[in-house]
C-alpha cells in the first residue's frame, strides 16, 4: 500500500472512531439526564423548591458551603468527573444520603457525569 493511501485510511479510521465515540457520548449523557431528573434534581437542580422556598435543599446547601466560588447548581459545575460524582454518591455527605448500587449503578452516574459534562460545556 503506498504511504498516501496509508495516511488516507488511517485518517478516516481515525475519524469513524471519533465519530463513534461522541454518538456514544451524547448516548450516555442523555441517559444521565433523564436518571439525573429523576434522582439528582429533586434536590439539586435551579429554581424554586415544592415547599416555597427559593432553592431547592442540596442547592442550598452547596450555595451556603461554597459561598459562591463554585455553582450550587450541579449542571453548571465544570469540575465533577465521574470518580468525584461517585465518591459523594456512594459515600453521601451531611445531609445527602449515600445512593447503594441497586438504586444507582456505576454506569448509570458514568452517565450523569456526561450529562453534568455536557452542560457545563454549554455555559
């Protein structure tokens, strides 16, 4: 095979698998939304809480911890990689309960790390 047509299949080798990794990005983040709506948002997502109160309990609690050096709001965070989701998930933290496996998997906060991933890119 000639070294040009060597550089050319390697490029597009090399493309399809990129292509190929964001469509399995963009998969898993959109599982990490809806498992983040369902069991991340009651607590910590923007707005208003059921109660009447203007942010929801783990907001709160993270806008009074980190007194505005770091987003409360955990969609906006840049810096929660998927080891970091875990610790806390597994481990909780004063108020937040830890999360056992059978009501979080490990894949499924993979996946709401990719979701966090992704919309603190949009910012």
């Amino acid at each position: 095979m000639k070294p040009t047509t060597l550089r050319s299949t390697t490029a597009l080798v090399l493309l399809l698998c990129g292509a190929a990794a964001n469509a399995q990005d963009g998969a898993s983040a959109e599982r990490g939304k809806a498992k983040f709506e369902h069991s991340c948002a009651p607590c910590h997502a923007a707005g208003p809480g059921d109660d009447g109160r203007p942010m929801l309990p783990g907001t709160e609690a993270l806008t009074l911890k980190y007194r505005g050096t770091i987003p409360a709001v955990l969609e906006q965070r840049t810096d929660l990689t998927a080891p970091v989701i875990k610790a806390f998930v597994r481990s909780g933290t004063f108020s937040m309960p830890p999360f056992r496996k059978t009501e979080l998997t490990d894949a499924e906060i993979d996946d709401i790390a990719a979701y966090i991933a992704q919309t603190s890119k949009l910012r």
